[in-house]
C-alpha cells in the first residue's frame, strides 16, 4: 500500500493534470501528512473521527485561513475515495464561512506616498535588488490590474517588447490572458531590464530573487507593510493589501495625477547617472 505522502504526490500530479496549481495545496497537505504520521497512522484510519479533528479552527487562524486548511484535505480525501481507498470525505459543511473583504481603494495622494517610499528603498541582505525590483513591480502590478502573483511570477519571456504585450499565465481561474502595455509601461519594463541586466542576464524570472526563482507571497507582503507603515496607512487603521492595488487600478487610473508615475533609478551598473520614467 502507498503512503499518504505518496497519495498526495498522485493527487498533486493530478491536479496539475487538469490546470489547478500545486501550490494550492501542498503546504497544507505536508501538514496533514505529518498530523497523520504523528499518530502513527495509515491512510486506510482516516475515519470520520480523525478527519474531523482537522477542521476545528486553531487559536493562530483567521477563518480564511482555516477554510483552505480543511479544504485542502477535503480534496485530498474525495481524490482517496474516488480511486477506492476507501476515506472518510469531510462534509463541505464543515467548512467555515468565507470571509467577504472590503477592497481599499487608495487616494492619489495614498497612492503619490506609496509609491515615493518605494523609490527610497535600500538593498538588504535578504533582498540586495529590492530598491530595483519593488518600485518597477508594485507599479506594474497597479497600472496592468494584475493580482500579485502575476507581477511576482511574470517570466523574462512574458514581456514581448516589440509587439508590446504581456502574457499571464494561469492564474486563479486557471486561465491564461494577454496585457496590452501602454507604451510608458513598455518603457518602464524596458528600462528596467537594461538597468538590471548585469545583475541577472539569464535569469527566466522577470523579477527573480537571489535564488533565481520568483520572490514568495511571503516577501512581497512584508515590503508591503512596511511601505504601509511609512507612509501612515497603519495609524489610520487600513488593512490594504497588496491585491488592493487591482481594484484601485480600475477605479484611479484614467484620472491617476502624472506625478506619481515617476521612477528614478541607476541605469547602469556603477554609474551615477539617473533613469526618470513616466508611467501612463
């Protein structure tokens, strides 16, 4: 008999198999796996009584949160019971409510702060390139609507710079789409990839961290907070995120002041010399 890593392994593939992302559910599946093992048991004990021990809410969760935990097993335990190991399914009853967000929607002078705060970024020895990619992804992120994930996971081959478009890939509704660029933002992306070009010429990430891949949810969200921080959004009481910047996109950006848009950085390696673009 496999194990439940093995299983979840199969049920990942399959997933995939059909436009779903494993990211989706890996994280909270290795949990599950390894609440099983600490009890030292096999798939075939996966009974009611152990399934619904994983749905109570933790102290530590927020009920979204919750909600994909157990969700994810849930899939797990129909994809067990469909190939015929026999597993107790959690009723979807049993998921928490979801939660309905109010998006923020930004001011111009919100969004003039933001994006003057992420033009004085610093490099860290966690993000040595921060102070070159944030300013250049999080505009990129407001003025293409894109969701987050889209600005992190965008490839160097997704920017077609002479026909001036944008590829995304599959995306939370497993669709893949095209994103005219205006021709400042084409300019912007091309600015960037000449500043940066020394720095990661082979890279196939268009924003890549210092291990090559993509920068996590993780990272973008605490640039994110601190930017917040700083420009005074936290003593207000906001809760924006970055995902907030879509929806402000469809609602500020025909009338979104031209002073904001503007970007300076190096424009090559050790010179002084100082790249001003405009973004439309």
């Amino acid at each position: 008999m496999k194990t439940l890593s093995e299983y979840i392994e199969d049920m990942l593939i399959f997933k995939e198999s059909i436009g779903y992302s494993r990211k989706s559910y890996e994280y909270d599946l290795a949990r599950f796996c390894s609440f099983i093992e600490s009890k030292q048991l096999n798939v075939s004990d996966i009974d009611e009584e152990v399934a619904l021990s994983w749905c109570f809410r933790w102290d530590s969760e927020t009920p979204t949160g919750a909600r994909r935990r157990i969700q994810s097993v849930r899939e797990l335990l129909k994809y067990l019971s469909a190939i015929g190991a026999g597993c107790y399914v959690i009723p979807s009853s049993f998921l928490p409510r979801q939660e309905v967000r109010t998006p923020y929607i930004f001011t111009d002078k919100e969004l003039l702060s933001i994006f003057g705060e992420c033009d004085s970024l610093t490099p860290t020895p966690n993000s040595p390139h921060r102070h070159l990619i944030f300013p250049v992804l999080l505009r990129l992120i407001f003025f293409c609507g894109l969701r987050p994930n889209e600005g992190r996971e965008i490839q160097s081959a997704d920017i077609d710079f002479d026909k001036g478009i944008m590829f995304i890939r599959k995306n939370k509704s497993r669709k893949e789409r095209y994103v005219a660029l205006s021709n400042d933002v084409l300019h912007m992306c091309d600015d960037y990839r000449a500043a940066t070009a020394y720095i990661f010429p082979d890279s196939a990430y268009f924003f890549p961290a210092p291990n090559g891949a993509p920068y996590d949810h993780h990272w973008l969200k605490k640039q994110f907070q601190m930017i917040r921080g700083r420009v005074g959004l936290n003593a207000r009481g906001s809760n924006a995120v970055v995902y907030d910047l879509s929806n402000t996109h469809i609602n500020k950006i025909r009338t979104f002041p031209k002073e904001c848009r503007k970007h300076t950085y190096p424009s090559e390696k050790g010179s002084d010399n100082k790249l001003t673009i405009l973004v439309a």
